[in-house]
C-alpha cells in the first residue's frame, strides 16, 4: 500500500494515524541505533517511516606540501540501503526522501531504479538545501533546480519515460510522490502568493500529497490549507510537528528552518528549564489533539532519530 492509500483509507476510517521521520545514520554506525529508535514505537501501528537525504559535504585535507585537497563527502548516506531495511524488518511502508541538491538526472534515475527493485515505492521530492560551500542553492550542471522538475521525472518514469528517451515494453514504476509545504513560507519565497504557485506547480507535475514544514501554532497550518484550497490544491496536506526538547531549540529552530515560536511557547520553557522536554511534549500533545479533532488523517513527527519524546506523545494519543 502506497501513502495515498494510507492517507485515503484513514480518510474514510475517520482515524487519525502517525508517521515520523528519521535521520541516517552517520558514517560508521550500523543500523542499531535506528532500529533501537522504531521499536518502541512499531506497538502504536505508525502509518509510515520518512527517511531523510542528505546532501554532498566538502572535507578539506592538509597535504604534506602544505597544499590543499577537497574531497566532496556524505556524512549521512545509505538512506535508500536504511529504508529498504526497515520496510523488510518491520513491514511498514518508508519513505526515502529524495533532492535534487548535488545530484544529475541520471544519478536521480539510478536511485529510483535501486528504490524500485528493493520495493520501496513512495517517495518524497525534495529539492534540498545549499551546499555548505556554496551561498545560494546551485544545482548539478545535468540535474534539477527545483523540486517540481524532480516530481516530473519520478512521473516520467512511471510512465516508462527515462532520461535518455523512453524504453518500450519496459516495467513501469509506481512511486507515489509526496513534496513539502510552508505554512510560513519557504524562506527563499518572493511572498505567499509565490510560494503557493510553487506548490502548486509540484502538484500539477504529480506529486499526491503535501507534508509541511513543522510549525508551532496550529493557526498557521489552517490558514496554510485554506489558502492550498483556494488555489486549487486538493491533494491532502499531511501537518508536520516537532516537540522542543532543550532551550537551545528555542534559538536553533527559527534560524535553521525559519518558523516562528508562540510566545506563550517560548515563556513556558524559559520558565521550566529543566523540564524543557516535557514542556515540549505537552505543547505538542495539545497540537495533535486539535489537530486529530479537525480530522486530519496522519500526523507527521520530526524526530531527528531521537523519539523519545515521540513515543511520549502518541503514547497520550494512540
């Protein structure tokens, strides 16, 4: 079963379910401390497991001769090896993300084709970050610069369309292609009305489904789905949450990811310092809760492979 069909059956269930999201691992670990993270929650019947990508690194080398080599490096690889494992260890669908970050079209083909033959069929189109050497996202010469020219090709090639042409009587994948959204406004966006006919456009390229970036008032994710819905968006719109866990998240989440603290928020944890963690998750517990009322199918959690705190809060919920 595809995410569509997880999302449109818990539609017609009536029944809120949860996903989250996890990190690979970094260079040199196994796969224990990932497995270590999904059991506790596996009892809970999670929906689907999103496994991050993460792009190119540039390592600089002291030589002998007192030059200097760059090697291009990837802290975090494998998330297709990690995901085909956790779909066969557990059963549950994953959801490898895919960028267009540091990649051609042809190295994006020859993952898909690797996802396809280890039965991994969703996917989430991603365009991804700059590198850190760079100060504006630059793309690979032969690649994509935005998400939706990725969406395209993933719909191309379940069509049988590769990027050399199409190939007769071929087998033809079957992703479901999933994309992100900004109930604040992706930082690199001109304004909403932009940002929405961004979205818009993956939409119409093939992608079934929108999961947010996390926010913190769920105001902002209403408005977020209206203004999606008056644009013509229909697909359904997946909210993503992610519980505070120490004070530095107060400073290090709006920098990195440019979402806004309620204050309220932000009191309560000054207020508690070292209680900081489960302020967080009551915080989110009362958003889910809302949320599950307005009948949202799935709940996305941001774990950054430490779900402690996610098994607190679907512990309360599920």
């Amino acid at each position: 079963m595809n995410v569509p069909e997880i999302i449109n059956e818990a539609i017609a269930a009536g029944r809120t379910r949860f996903a989250f999201e996890l990190l690979p691992p970094l260079k040199g670990d196994g796969m224990q401390k990932i497995f270590a993270a999904i059991d506790p929650l596996m009892p809970f019947d999670p929906a689907y497991i999103n496994i991050t990508y993460h792009r190119e690194g540039i390592k600089e080398t002291a030589l002998p001769d007192g030059g200097i080599e760059w090697h291009v490096v990837r802290r975090r690889p494998g998330t297709v090896g990690i995901s085909a494992a956790i779909q066969h260890r557990y059963g549950v669908e994953v959801v490898p993300h895919l960028i267009c970050g540091g990649l051609s079209k042809y190295d994006i083909e020859d993952t898909l084709i690797d996802m396809d033959f280890l039965g991994l069929h969703n996917v989430l189109a991603l365009r991804g970050d700059r590198s850190q050497n760079e100060r504006r996202f630059m793309p690979h010469p032969q690649g994509h610069a935005h998400a939706a020219d990725l969406v395209r090709q993933i719909a191309a090639m379940n069509r049988g369309e590769f990027v050399d042409g199409e190939v007769e009587e071929c087998h033809h994948s079957k992703f479901s292609i999933g994309v992100a959204g900004y109930p604040e406004v992706h930082f690199e966006a001109r304004d909403v009305t932009s940002d929405i006919r961004h979205l818009r456009e993956k939409i119409d390229a093939g992608a079934e489904y929108v999961i947010t970036q996390m926010f913190f008032d769920n105001s902002r994710y209403f408005d977020f789905v209206r203004r999606c819905r008056e644009a013509g968006i229909a697909v359904p719109i997946i909210p993503g949450l992610k519980p505070i866990s120490t004070l530095r998240h107060l400073e290090v989440l709006p920098e990195t990811f440019a979402v806004t603290l309620p204050e309220e928020l932000i009191r309560e944890a000054k207020a508690h310092p070292e209680h900081v963690r489960e302020v967080g998750v009551e915080w989110t517990v009362a958003q889910s809760r809302e949320l599950m009322a307005a009948g949202v199918p799935v709940l996305h959690y941001y774990t950054m492979s430490r779900t402690t705190n996610i098994q607190q809060i679907v512990k309360a919920l599920f």
